[in-house]
C-alpha cells in the first residue's frame, strides 16, 4: 500500500515457542525478510573466526550472547534494502538494552513495531526441543512427535544422518529457559510501558498453520 509505514514484526517467546517456524511461514505468506538472530550467530560460528568461537561457547552453554554483538548484527541487516516494505524479527529483543536499542533503530528509520507474544507452557516447551532434529546439512528442523522425518534420523531432503543442536540437549534447555525468565520476559514489561500493543497469541494448542492463522488475525 502505498504510504503505508512499514511494520517491523516482532515474534516474542520463550526459546521452543515456535517463533522459527511462524516466521518462515510469515515470511512465506507477507513476503519480507525473516531475521533470526539465533541464525545470524550460527552463521557466524560457521565462519570460525574469535568472535565465532566466543559466540559458540556461551551458545552451548544456552547463555546469550552480548548485546553489542547482536546490536550491531540486526542494525546492519535492517540497514539492507529488503527491508524497506518490512520484517520479521526472531529471537530479537531478548534484554531490555536490546529493546531500548531496536526502539531507537526503529524510530530512526521509520518502522512501526507490531510486537507478537507467542504462549506456551513449559512443560510441553522442553518435550518439544528435546524433540527436535536438525540436518547438518540443509538445515531442515524435524520434530519426532509433530513433524517426524519419513525415515528414522535420515534427512528428508538430502539422506543426511539427523543431529540434535548441541543447545537443545535437556540441561541447556533449562538454563536457556531460566535465561529467558531473568533477562527476556522482562521486555514484555517495558513494551507494556513505552505503550506498545503487545498481541497475546496461543501457540501451544493446534498446527503451525492454526497458529499462523491466529497470528494473521491480530496482523489484520
Ligand atoms: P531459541 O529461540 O530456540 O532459543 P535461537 O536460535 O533463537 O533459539 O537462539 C539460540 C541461542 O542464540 C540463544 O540461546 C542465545 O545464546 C543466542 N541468541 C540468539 N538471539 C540472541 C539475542 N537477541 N541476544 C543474545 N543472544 C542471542
């Protein structure tokens, strides 16, 4: 639309809330980029420089990483022309400085910020990651209770033997949710207080594309 001020969506959840697989199928369905910091720091262990192996260490140990280094990595890909009718951030505030910073980012460059609360509860939390399969080769995530590879531990795609992410074993997973207890969920309150709508949405109950549906619902 034209003169429509783009919207920066902002999918917001404990880590297995589903916020991946919401903004692919967003991506897919609205057309603008998918931005998930969690991506862009694997990426950038891939690449095996100091920062990589820095980044690595607190990864799997389910710490975060600091908030300069993400800062600067989503200011420089909002900077990129995609960008401009919109995006969807993954995993992407999870402090309050990062919040505080993306406010900023966002008002300088004229987004509207549209933030969406992915709930689910704990318990069906850590039964999912520990679930979940990865292929080291394409990237592909499976899920041995929702989304099973046709062949057990075999790559759909490409025949590639299934891993489990080194963060997605049982006991990173519960440092990774007391993390986002003592440092992410306290955004939900400062979003509350700088007047910004937060979207409650209901991810535990129904198919990713149910849970799509209700998220283009608030969107509309
Ligand atoms: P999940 O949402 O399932 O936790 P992600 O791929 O988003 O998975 O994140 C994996 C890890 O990457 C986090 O536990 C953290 O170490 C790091 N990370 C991702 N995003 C951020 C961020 N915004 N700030 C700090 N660390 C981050």
């Amino acid at each position: 639309m034209a003169g429509a001020i783009p919207k920066a969506l902002i999918l917001f959840g404990p880590p297995g809330s589903g916020k991946g697989t919401q903004a692919k199928l967003l991506r897919s369905s609205l057309a603008i980029p998918h931005i998930s910091t969690g991506d862009m720091l694997r990426e950038r262990i891939a690449s095996g420089d100091s920062l990589g192996l820095e980044v690595k260490n607190l990864m799997q140990s389910g710490r975060l990483v600091p908030d300069e280094v993400v800062n600067r990595l989503v200011d420089d890909r909002v900077s990129q022309p995609d960008c401009s009718s919109g995006f969807i951030l993954d995993g992407y505030p999870r402090t309050l400085q990062q919040a505080k910073v993306l406010d900023g980012t966002l008002e300088g460059r004229g987004y509207h910020p549209v933030v969406i609360h992915l709930k689910v509860d704990y318990t069906k939390i850590i039964r999912r990651i520990a679930g979940r399969r990865q292929c080291p080769v394409c990237g592909t995530l499976y899920s041995l209770t929702s989304n099973p590879p046709r062949q057990a531990d075999t790559c759909d795609r490409d025949g590639a033997s299934l891993v489990i992410r080194d963060d997605d074993r049982e006991s990173v997973i519960r440092e990774r949710l007391e993390a986002y207890e003592r440092q992410t969920r306290p955004v939900l309150e400062y979003f509350a207080a700088s007047g910004q709508a937060v979207h409650e949405v209901d991810g535990s109950e129904g198919s990713p594309d149910e849970i799509l549906a209700r998220i283009r619902g608030v969107l509309s």
